[in-house]
C-alpha cells in the first residue's frame, strides 16, 4: 500500500519522540489522526483546542518530547492561538497540525476558510505547508525548529488532497543543530573568570533556558564551587532543589518577595545570568544592576535581543559549557561575609510561613506539606499563583507547570493532566482559581473519560483577585471583578470525579489525603473570604 502525505508525517513525529497528540477532530483532519494512530500516536480528544495544547505542553515537559495539537480549518484554528502564543513565549515545542481546504478550492469556497498561515506566522518558528513530494523533509523541518535553541511552537497546514496524496518516504531526519559550545578561550572568558575569582558577594539568576537536567547539575556544582546564592524566576523553580542552603527562592511575582531580593541583586559584586529571559519578570527587573559598578556575566543560548537588562559580557552557546568554562578550579570561600543573604531567607521566611487562620496561604501550605515531594504542580494565573510561588517548594525543575510569558489563565487542569498522562506513578495537583475553573470545565470530563485520577484544589472566593486588588489600589470603583458562587462539588460528581468543599485546613488535610488514594480525579474547592489575598504577597 502506497503511504499517503499524512502518513509520512506521522511517522516522523513517531520517530521524533512524539507519543500523544491532542485536538479536537473535523472533517479536514480524519486523514491525519488516522495517520497518527497508524504511527503509534495516541490522539486524546480534548474539550477545547487551548485545552488540548497545554495538555500536550504537559507532556513535553515531562517526557522532553515534543507536543502535538491538532485543530480542524477556521474555528479549530482560531481557538487555538493563545496557546501557540503562549508556546511560543515560554519556549515551548509543540507541532500544531491544522487542516485546510485546497488551495484551488480556496479560490472560490468561503465558508470557515481564512489564510491560517498569515495568522500563524507572527506567533510561531515556522509555519509551513505540507506537500506531499517533500512531506519527510517538511516533518524534519517541523520538529527541528521546534526543538532548536530557541524552542516554540512550529505550524503546519495540510491540505484535504495532500493528506491523503501518495508520498514517498523519502528524506532525512536531522536532529536539531546542538549548540554546544560554550565561551572559547580569549579575552572576554579570562576577564570574566577572573570577576568569579575574586568575587565577595557573587550571584546566580537562572530562567527558563536553564531547567534541562545536565544543566541543572551543571548549575548546582556550579553555586556550590563559586559560594554565589541563586536566585531563580518562578518557571525556574527547582533547577537547584530549593531545600539547598544557596538557594534563593523564585522570584519575579511577589512584590514582597521581590522588595527582599531585588536588594541583594544590587548588592552582587559579580552577577551570572543562566539561561536567563526576563520574560517572566515584571517592569521592577528592567535593569536590575548597574553594570559600571557591577560586573555582569551572561549565558544564554540566543542574543539579547529584549533590552530588559545589559551585561557586561554575554556568552551565547550551551549553558551547560558555559557554566563549566566559568568555574573555577577550586572552591571559592568567604563569600558574603555581610551575612546579607541569610537575612533575606529569614525575612522571606517571615512573610510567607505557613498561616494559623484559614485563607489562600493555609491552602498552599497544607497541600506542600501533605502532597509528595515528587508532586507535580501546576498553577493558573491569579493572585494565588502569586503566593504559590512563593511558598510552594520544588526539588526538581519542571514540577511547577504553569504559564509564565503569557500568563494566560485556564491552563493550570489541562497541564496536569498532560503530566499524568505522561508519568502515571506522580502524583499530579491543579491549582486554580474558580474563575479560571469555569473557563475549563470540560476538562474534567476528559479526567473521568481517561480515568486520570488528578487532584484540582480551587481557590474559591468568587472574584477575580488580582485583579480586585488592583482595581482598589486604583481607588476605582468595583466593576466586572466579582460574580456568583458555582458549587464545583457537585459538578465534579455530576461529571465522574469526586467533589468536596472545605473551609478549614484539617478538612483540606483529609481531603488531599483521600485524593492521593482515590481512582477517579477530585476537585477539592477550598472556600476562602474575598480580599483574603490583601497583604500576602
């Protein structure tokens, strides 16, 4: 049997690593999802197509393979922007898969049709057109820019007749150009190793491009021989285990948090940035430093091109290189001296411990301490993300999934069950606010249809927090910020799961418990006060 474009292409996303696929199907795609089941790709149907694409978001950051979203023509397409958008801020590889009418049909059938390339180009690596002569070389293309040095999101238009067209397998597979190399010897790497060596107050900020393994060994070794604290932005969380005694604690959300550390920052004689991309941070972070009085050493895999801060030197390549050209050769001593660092941990102590009284701080606290180190979180965006990220600790990257350039709310369900689905021994909490839960309700009928059995704890407090906060800071009157109470309790038992209300954090501590055992997925609504979040973070 001659294999058809949609074929060939399946087969390569198969070869790429790609085991699971997620969308939501229309009459322009059936030849492709059955070319994926054919290659072996699960295709997991999804409620919505931004659902779908987080869900695949989750998988790739556990496995480390690439996620595939498939959207039918015109609306499928449409629904999904956010999450390419989203993608393609946190650096994410995800290979959205569309289908679209023939080019010659376009000409003169309207219905649903629009031009998704023009659409798609501005927010993605590459967005291509499969043909079915070069359907190999087009797959190839896809997941190497997808996965290169700058990961993100890569789109690909298959038209009906291409899809099913006879295509010859016929191409090559080339994996993504490493970088690997690190600062060579010269001048900029001597100066700069010579900063590190006599460095007093050094300094680590790592970000997004650092969370890789070999990387983050690379970085531990790294603080532990130079003496230098670290600090991490919040999708960084767990690069170093954050139970070790350098470390810092994320930062980037928390205006209090950020008053404690933004000092010590200043305080650094010598700074390295490690992966770092300010995307993640707020205006407080353009230009933390001052590099006439500091001297700042960046690695990182792409240019400065955001102008958020300068460095003193940049080093583009590896960062796992990078970082072992830098160290030293021996162990560095007398490193803050002043003591400097160990106050901001205690004052960051002070401000975020775990809370008597109930309320959003209660809720984070009793969820760390009863869920299993090797949890893996996920969180929407909302003021209670700003707490959690505070107060949640990581022991390994990639265990607090969430959207960070974007901030996009609606992600935190669907990137838990991505991770479960990936890793079926972890335990896998959502944490969200109601209004984000209301957003994607229908995932947890997919939860029940996949019998992931996930734990969702929603902060109800029927307002949108942040924004609440923000508005009454403003002096500006209360508008289009509060709405009614849902019961989630009972929509997740309507929907196949189990549902319990609590309002004190023992009833959330049995709750949690029950979670871990259950066969089923729980949504634990945590009750909270409105503006129970003034003054937490």
């Amino acid at each position: 049997m001659t294999d058809r474009a949609a074929d060939v292409l399946a087969r390569r996303l198969y070869d790429a690593g790609c085991r699971h696929a997620f969308g939501i199907p229309g009459g322009e795609v059936l030849t492709l999802v059955d070319a994926l089941a054919k290659a072996g790709i699960d295709f997991i149907l999804a409620k919505h197509e931004n659902s779908a694409g987080f869900m695949a978001e989750g998988i790739y950051h556990r496995t480390g393979a690439p996620g595939i979203l498939v959207a039918t023509l015109g609306p499928g397409v449409a629904n999904a922007i956010n999450v390419v958008a989203n993608a393609e801020q946190d650096r994410v590889p995800l290979i959205f898969l569309t289908g679209c009418v023939d080019d010659d049909e376009a000409m003169t059938y309207t219905h649903q049709v629009f031009d998704h390339q023009q659409l798609l180009r501005p927010i993605t690596r590459a967005s291509l057109k499969l043909n079915a002569n070069a359907a190999a070389v087009v797959a190839d293309r896809a997941v190497r820019c997808a996965t290169g040095s700058r990961p993100g999101p890569v789109h690909i238009d298959v038209p009906i007749s291409v899809a099913v067209a006879p295509a010859s397998a016929e191409g090559y597979f080339p994996p993504p150009a490493p970088v690997t190399g690190g600062p060579v010897e010269g001048k900029e790497l001597k100066e700069a190793k010579q900063w590190l060596a006599s460095a007093r107050r050094p300094l680590v900020i790592a970000g997004l491009e650092a969370m890789d393994a070999a990387t983050s060994a690379q970085l531990t070794t790294f603080i532990e021989t130079t003496g230098a604290e670290l600090i991490t932005t919040y999708k960084a969380k767990g690069v170093v285990s954050e139970n070790h005694r350098q470390v810092l604690g994320g930062a980037g959300l928390s205006p209090i948090a950020d008053d404690i550390l933004l000092p010590v920052v200043r305080r650094a004689d010598v700074i390295v940035t490690v992966g770092y991309d300010p995307i993640e941070m707020r205006t407080g972070w353009r230009n933390p430093w001052d590099t006439t009085t500091q001297h700042v050493i960046e690695l990182t895999t792409n240019p400065n091109d955001h102008d958020m801060h300068t460095a003193s030197v940049t080093f583009v390549g590896n960062i796992e290189a990078g970082l072992k050209a830098l160290a030293p050769s021996k162990t560095s001593s007398g490193t803050w001296s002043d003591g400097e660092p160990e106050e901001a941990r205690t004052r960051l102590d002070a401000k975020f411990d775990a809370p008597d009284d109930w309320g959003p701080g209660a809720v984070v606290a009793v969820s760390r301490k009863v869920l299993p180190t090797n949890t893996t979180a996920s969180v929407d965006s909302g003021a209670h993300r700003i707490l959690l990220s505070q107060m949640w600790t990581c022991t390994e990257p990639r265990t607090l999934l969430q959207s960070t350039g974007l901030c996009t709310m609606g992600c935190a369900v669907p990137l838990a069950l991505g991770a479960k689905i990936a890793e079926p021994e972890r335990p896998s909490v959502a944490f969200i606010g109601d209004a984000g839960l209301l957003m994607i309700l229908g995932e947890l009928a997919s939860a029940a249809e996949l019998e992931l059995p996930i734990i969702v704890v929603v902060f109800v407090d029927r307002s949108l927090a942040l924004i609440d906060i923000k508005q009454r800071q403003r002096q500006l009157q209360n508008v289009g910020v509060d709405f009614g109470h849902t019961n989630f309790a009972a929509i997740a038992a309507a929907m196949g799961g189990n549902g319990i209300s609590v309002s004190s954090s023992a009833e959330l501590e049995s709750a949690l418990k029950d979670a871990l055992d259950a066969d089923t997925f729980t949504v634990i609504a945590a009750e909270i006060d409105r503006e129970s979040y003034d003054g937490t973070f």
